[in-house]
C-alpha cells in the first residue's frame, strides 16, 4: 500500500517552480524569499521594493519576468504527476517532507517523489554515484 502526500494546489506548484527556475534566484535566494514572504506565491504578489530588501536588482527584475521555456517545463512537471497515483511533488514545508533531509546543510526545496512518500522518513540506504567517474573516483569506489 502506498502512502499519499497531500496534493499539492496547481497555483502554488506553478509559483515553487516558478520561483525555482528564475535565472539567478538559486537555492540560497529562494530560501531568504520564502523567509520573508511566507510562500512563493507571496514573492511574486510582493512590490519590487519588497524583493529588494531580501535580493539585489537584478534578481527583482528577473522575478518580474516569466523564465525563459517555463511554460513548457510546467507542462511537463503536471503530465508527469498526472502519471500515476504514485507521483508527488513535496516542498519544504510539507508535513511529509523527509525530516532527516531537513537536517542537511541545503536540503532540496522541492522533491519530485515515485512510490511510497511514507518510505522518505523509514530507515534507508543511500548510493550516490557518477555516469562519467574520475579515475580516482573508480580508485576508491575499487579500494572500498
């Protein structure tokens, strides 16, 4: 049986990816806007004035404008949770966001979850690897 994440509101999916695909906003800046305004909804509801008290002017501007194919990759976000009952979006602020993750130095604000939100916080395993090794990553991956 697989758990189910709340469903996560269209509007509000747009603004998070939205928010996270605004050229120079990255991580760092979506976390001090999502401090400061609560929701990325609110960041795009607030007065350029507002933007930069938390960001410099350019990333006002870049707020102000729609990124570049975004239309495109929302269409394909929602046609692939629309996918299955599996599939869930969690931001950081979900009830079932992984907790552990949330203790990391920069956890991901948003996570693209297939199967069992429930297994997120369950003991686990982690492999983390490269298609294309350096030659002393295939050194120490060999040694271990």
């Amino acid at each position: 049986m697989t758990s189910a994440a709340p469903a996560v509101d269209p509007d509000e999916f747009a603004a998070w990816l939205r928010l996270l695909q605004t050229p120079g906003v990255g991580r760092d800046g979506a976390r001090r806007l999502l401090a400061a305004f609560g929701s990325p909804m609110a960041v795009f509801d607030a007065p350029p004035a507002a933007l930069k008290t938390v960001v410099d002017a350019a990333c006002t501007r870049a707020l102000g404008e729609w990124p570049p194919e975004f239309r495109q990759r929302l269409a394909a976000a929602r046609a692939w949770l629309a996918g299955g009952p599996a599939r869930h979006v969690l931001t950081l602020g979900d009830a079932a966001y992984p907790p552990r993750l949330l203790q990391t130095a920069d956890p991901p604000l948003m996570l693209y979850v297939e199967g069992d939100v429930a297994l997120l916080s369950a003991p686990s395993v982690g492999v983390v690897g490269s298609r294309a090794p350096t030659p002393q990553g295939l050194a120490n991956a060999r040694q271990q």
